[in-house]
C-alpha cells in the first residue's frame, strides 16, 4: 500500500497519463487486491481525495480502503470461479456435441469439417477459422517427391458473416489450391506439427501477407496446430484467424482449440475410412458391371490379326488430316492403328510384344461399348489425327518417344466404356461412377478402364519397360486422358494460350510440356470439325443422335427438360449450335497449335472452313422459316392446296441450289480438315 503527498516528485509516477487526459493528479492510494489464500489478484488505487483536493490520503483513509478491497478480493475470486465454471460447462457441452456430430456425419469430409468449424467459431468468437487437409505426395508415386512431402490439398474457409438463420452453412465445398506445405504459418505447423499462438502476424517472418492481399483481409492474431489421425500423423493443419473482440488468443483458448483438433482429427479419420470403404464397394459394383458386359479379347483373335498383313500408313492415307474411317473395315482399324504404333517405333523402342500388342488393341476395342458416336470409331480417328499431328505437323520433333506412346494410347483408351451420356448425366442419376468420381467422372472411368486392360496378362504391353519409365507413362497417360474432359480444357487454356502468345515459351518446363499435350489432347478429340464437308455432316449427325438419345432418356427417366444441345425438338437449331461449339473450344485451340507448328495449319482451316458452311446453313434455314411463314399467311382462299404445292416446288429448288452453293464454298478452299459437332 502506497500513500503519496507530492505524487508529482514520486520517480515512479508516469505524468504521461495526465498530458494525455489533462488531468491533474495530486495524491494516489495504491493497495493489492489478494484472494483468501493471498495471492495477489489485482490492484485498486484511488486517486485525489474529493473533500481536500491538495491533502494527501492519510492512515484512516488506508485502513478503509484496505478493508474494502479484502472483500473486493473475495467477490473478484468468485466471480473469476463462477465464470470458469461456466465457461468449462459451456466447453463441454460443445465437446459433446461435437460427439454427437463426429458420430451422425461419417459420410462426407466436407460437411463433417464444416459442422466443426462452426461450433469452433461460435465457442472462440473469431473473425475466420479454416481447416486445411493434407494430401501426401509420395502415395501417390510422383516423380520427384522429397521423403515427406505433401500439399494442402483442401482448404475449409468460414467466416463469422458466413451463418445463416437455419444455422447451416452457406458454403457446399472446399476450395482446392494444391500448395505445398512448406509455405507460411500452416506450412510451418504442417511440417513440425508444433502450436503456434502469434499476437501479431506481421511481425512473425513465417507470415505470408499476400494471403491477406489476396482475400482483402487482415491479418492480426493467429492461433494455428496440427490435426493429427489416431497414429499421431499430421493430417492437416487448422488454425483461428482475428478474436472479435480485438484481443489475442489466450491459453484458456489454445486448451479449448486443442480439443476441437482432437475431435476435428478423430472426425476427419473416421470420415475417410468411410468414403474409402464407399468408393471401394462402388468400384467393386462398377468392375462387377464391366465383367459382365467386357472381357480380355481371345488369344485366337489376336493370333489372327497378328498373322495379318499391315498395309502402309500411305495406301490407308494416316498422313493426311482429312482423313476418314468410313471407308473402312473393323479389321482395317486393327491394322491401321498397328501401322501408327510401326511407324512411330513404339513397339521396338518399348520392346512391346507383337502378340501381346494385338491381343491388348483388340481388348480395347471389345472395350467399347456400341453406343451411336462415343465408340471404338471416334478412338480410332482421335488416334489418326495424334499420328498426323506427329508426323505431318511434325511434332514429333518436340515430344519424346514416352511422350508419343502415353498420347497415342491416350487416344485409343480416351473413351473406354462410354455410355453414350455424358458427365452431368451420371451425377443427375446418381449413378456409381458419379459417387467414385467428383469431378471428371467419365474420364477419371476412362483412365481405370485403361489402366485395368493394361494390368491385365495377355494385355500388359507396358510390362517389359523400366520401372520409372512405365510410372512416367501411366502418369502422363493419366492426365492426357483427363484432359479431354473440355471443363478442364476451359481451366487451362487461358495459361496454354498466354505462354503459346509469349515469348518465354520454353518446351523444357515439364509444366509447359504438360499443358502442350493436353491442348494436343483436345485438338485431337474435336478433330472432325476439321474433316471435309460431308464427313462433318455424316459425322455431325451420329454426335446429334447421341445427345439426342440422352435427351430422350432426361425427358423419360428424369422427368427434367434437356439442354438445348440434347434436345430433339431442338435439331433444328443444330447449326447454330456447331457454330458456336467452333467459335469458344475448336477455333482457338486450333489457333494456337498452329503458331507452334505452321504444319498444323490445315486443322485450321478445315476448322475455319467448316464453320462457313454451318454459319451458310444457319442462316438459309432461318430464311426458309421466314419464308414459310410469309406464305402461310397470304393463303388465305380455296385455292390453298395449290398453293403448297408451288411453296413445295420453290423450296426444292432453293434445296438443289443450296447444295451447290455448299458445293461451290468446299471447292473454292483447300480442303484439308473439320471437326465434329459437341463436347467429346
């Protein structure tokens, strides 16, 4: 307890406070406030007596001040122990429910992570919490990977502002940024699984701010520790961002933090196993399905072929990017796509078996399904224009031999199992392959059905290469398949357009290489927009007839109305629609091969040249509707009957000279390629 007469001249007195407050403080009485056991808990001072302003504080005044602050110190004390009551009845029963939460949701990460997150936020009154997943690199098998290695390959982001009144979030997934673990503050607890509790996040170098750049946010205090799975594995990082309250996080916070990690660890372990049991049985009822449908080709087949002559690639004319199966047998395929793997010397590079070649290629066509267009045919011609792109474009000169081997079987295997219906198609029917696969679902199909005939003896014409070398391959061969779904042509394209546009491209960069063979990928799955007229219009019609077929079942089984491009009462609006399809995927694919290899160019322009002829149709089909319509309006008497038959005569007239003038456009280019008609 202190009394001062002349605070002004204690040394100890800071009369910084009374410049500030312009306030003038003549005597101070300072006395500890201490629990029943004497530990000092606070202190109380009072500051210039009321009744005689210049009199310091005397003995009577300590005494009473004294004895207030023993009973102060009793009451503080209960307060401090009704209110850790309180706050450790509140923290279990968030606990429990977080037990009660682990327990009903174990069939989706994302929802589970979620429900956490926001008993999380509601508990600890902070700005953001985010959970962060862990995906390990070196399970995976990628080449190049450090021991221990991985990325943050989800990303779980709430914010206050983020509840609604039904007391659910208004987020349905995670972000998925895929950035390695080594950066920042997650990346930190990540790598060393250690608790980090930082006051100012600014001043810690491990601190990235381009996060806050990024999300226009700032960043103060962060509390951030490890999830770790029942083998005390970091499986993930999560960490609270900014208290509401402006303050920091306190240990009574990083205890309360640690047991939501515990249960967010616990939670998230239980949840995988689950969705790994659910993919499992899944795949096992689509292999189940396969088998029935599919089997390894005959080993009499394939003796057969192999007794086979090969004809040339030039009398079978592969060279050439106008060029069409329709004139051609099963067996010519066969032996066309043998002549493709000759040429190339794939077989004598990769000391790939003949028998066992011919055995694995008639497989893959067994593989396929009889559907109207997504069939052993479109494979076949995405194969021919890879082989054309490679010998006649010449880019052969820039692409390994492993390179060429992953995109030719790529091709061949792009489309194994197709059902004649497409991605979006699986997920409204909920179809098996759509709880296997989130995102790519047919094509991620594709790779499994690939990678299976591949596996299987008798097929397996990869099994006489190295083993880094075969990784190489069904790595490439993976994304190369991947790639012809166009939702990630759109993804990727911007990147593939601006590095083809600059003058830093460097074919070098594995990432450069990646993003060539994709665009390569696609530029062969859409080729038939680049085939002659005719070939276009045969081949335009088998792709309208399959999404057609689609439509049908939609407005059947589904009882929901098609898109446009499925819709059968809508074919008459075709040509528009394949000049679209041309104006945002082929033409500017197309555009940008060609500046890498002006020996490309005829895609180009088959590509160009086919969206006259379509943009000539659309707009004489409107003209005929125009017409029609004028006509039925001026019959008007009894003399309609004949009429029409002058209206039937005119429109077969203006028919006969339409396909002239289609005639005339083709002859007056140079004829060389076209593409087909929708999303392959």
């Amino acid at each position: 307890m202190k009394f001062s007469k002349a605070i002004s001249s204690d040394p100890r007195f800071n009369n910084e406070i009374d410049l500030q407050m312009g306030y003038r403080t003549h005597s101070i009485l300072s006395t500890p406030i201490k629990d029943c056991e004497g530990v000092v808990i606070g202190v109380a001072q009072a500051i210039n007596r009321t009744n005689c302003k210049d009199e310091p504080f005397n003995l009577h005044d300590e005494k009473i001040f004294s004895n207030y602050m023993a009973f102060c110190g009793i009451g503080l004390k209960n307060a401090q122990l009704y209110e850790k009551s309180l706050l450790e009845n509140r923290r279990n029963q968030v606990l429990l429910d977080l037990a009660r939460v682990i327990f009903e949701e174990q069939n989706n990460v994302a929802n589970l992570i979620y429900k956490i997150m926001m008993h999380t936020q509601s508990l600890l009154q902070c700005q953001r919490c985010q959970v962060m997943l862990i995906d390990d690199l070196c399970k995976k098998n990628i080449k190049h990977c450090p021991l221990g290695m991985g990325i943050f390959s989800q990303v779980f982001d709430l914010e206050n502002t983020d509840f609604d009144n039904s007391d659910t979030f208004n987020r349905e997934w995670p972000a998925e940024p895929r950035f390695p673990i080594h950066i920042g503050i997650s990346g930190y607890v990540a790598a060393t699984g250690k608790i980090l509790n930082i006051a100012n996040a600014y001043e810690d170098k491990r601190f990235d701010p381009t996060v806050d750049i990024d999300l226009n946010f700032k960043t103060k205090a962060i509390l951030c520790m490890p999830i770790k799975n029942a083998q005390g594995k970091v499986i993930g990082v999560t960490q609270l961002i900014n208290k509401l309250d402006g303050s920091i996080f306190n240990k009574n916070d990083e205890n309360l933090f640690e047991a939501f990690a515990i249960f967010c660890g616990l939670g998230i372990n239980n949840t995988q196993t689950y969705e790994t049991l659910m993919k499992a049985m899944a795949k096992q009822r689509i292999s189940l399905e396969c088998l029935s449908y599919h089997a390894s080709a005959p080993a009499d087949e394939a003796r057969r072929l192999k007794t086979m002559v090969i004809p040339s690639t030039y009398s079978y004319n592969l060279l050439d990017f106008s060029f069409s199966d329709f004139g051609l047998d099963d067996d010519d395929t066969l032996k066309a796509s043998i002549r493709m793997f000759i040429d190339l010397n794939l077989l004598e590079r990769f000391r790939i078996n003949y028998e066992t070649f011919c055995r694995w290629l008639l497989s893959v066509k067994k593989n396929y399904r009889d559907v109207t267009y997504h069939n052993w045919r479109h494979a076949f011609n995405v194969a021919q224009t890879m082989f054309c792109m490679f010998k006649s474009g010449q880019m052969d000169n820039v692409l390994t031999e492993t390179e060429k081997l992953a995109l030719i079987i790529a091709c061949l295997c792009h489309d194994l199992d197709h059902r004649g219906t497409n991605n979006q198609f699986q997920i409204k029917t909920s179809s098996p392959l759509a709880d296997l696969y989130s995102t790519s679902t047919l094509e991620h199909h594709h790779f499994d059905q690939c990678i299976m005939i591949l596996s299987t003896k008798g097929n397996d014409i990869l099994c006489n290469i190295r083993q880094d070398e075969y990784e190489e391959v069904i790595q490439m061969l993976e994304n190369a398949i991947l790639a012809t779904d166009l939702a990630l042509y759109f993804k990727f394209r911007g990147e593939f357009f601006n590095l083809v546009r600059s003058s830093e491209t460097n074919w070098n960069r594995e990432r450069d290489r990646d993003l060539l063979r994709s665009m390569m990928m696609t530029a062969s799955d859409v080729s038939a927009i680049t085939k002659p007229w005719e070939v276009q219009l045969k081949v335009a019609d088998l792709i309208a007839s399959e999404f057609f077929e689609q439509g049908d079942l939609e407005k059947t089984q589904l009882n929901i109305k098609p898109a446009e491009m499925m819709d059968r009462d809508k074919k008459d609006r075709l040509p528009d629609m394949q000049v679209g399809f041309i104006d945002s995927i082929c033409l500017p694919v197309y555009q940008a091969i060609a500046e890498i290899s002006p020996r490309l160019e005829p895609l180009l322009e088959g590509c160009k040249k086919n969206r006259q002829n379509w943009q000539y149709v659309s707009q004489h089909n409107s003209k005929h509707v125009v017409d029609e319509n004028k006509r039925e309006n001026e019959s008007k008497d009894d003399s309609i009957h004949e009429n029409e038959g002058n209206i039937e005569e005119e429109i077969n007239n203006e028919n006969e000279n339409e396909n002239l003038q289609l005639m005339d456009i083709e002859s007056s280019e140079e004829a060389e390629n076209t593409d087909s008609v929708t999303v392959s």
